[in-house]
C-alpha cells in the first residue's frame, strides 16, 4: 500500500517585520485581516493557492511567506 503525502501550502507572518498595513488584507481578503494592527492568516493551511502569493509579493516589509 502506497501513502500519498499532500502538499498544503502554508501562511506564515514575521509579527516582528509586520506593520499592519493592511496591503495583504486588501489583495487577498479571504486569507488575510488585521487584528490588533497585525496581518494574521485567517487559516494557516490552504487548500489551494489564489491570492495568497500576491499578497506575499506585495508585503512592503516582506513579512508574508507562503510554504
């Protein structure tokens, strides 16, 4: 028998590097929101990969990373 292993992409925040600018809440609202003046993942593993990867790009301090 053969396991499959299933990759699911993760939403990881630097809170140190976030400034709360709310740039990835605005292109990815589904994934993103501010809470206490920082971005947090509304769920930390996602099925499938939309927006999440343009809200990393456009992170002014680099503190999204999507793995």
């Amino acid at each position: 028998m053969v396991k499959l292993l299933l990759f699911m992409p993760k939403i990881k925040i630097d809170k140190k590097k976030c400034i709360g600018c709310g740039v990835c809440a605005n292109i990815c609202p589904e994934s993103f929101e501010i809470k206490n003046g920082k971005s947090h993942a509304k769920k930390a593993n996602i099925d499938k990969i939309t927006c999440e990867k343009k809200a990393e790009k456009n992170c002014p301090v680099n503190a999204i990373s999507i793995e």
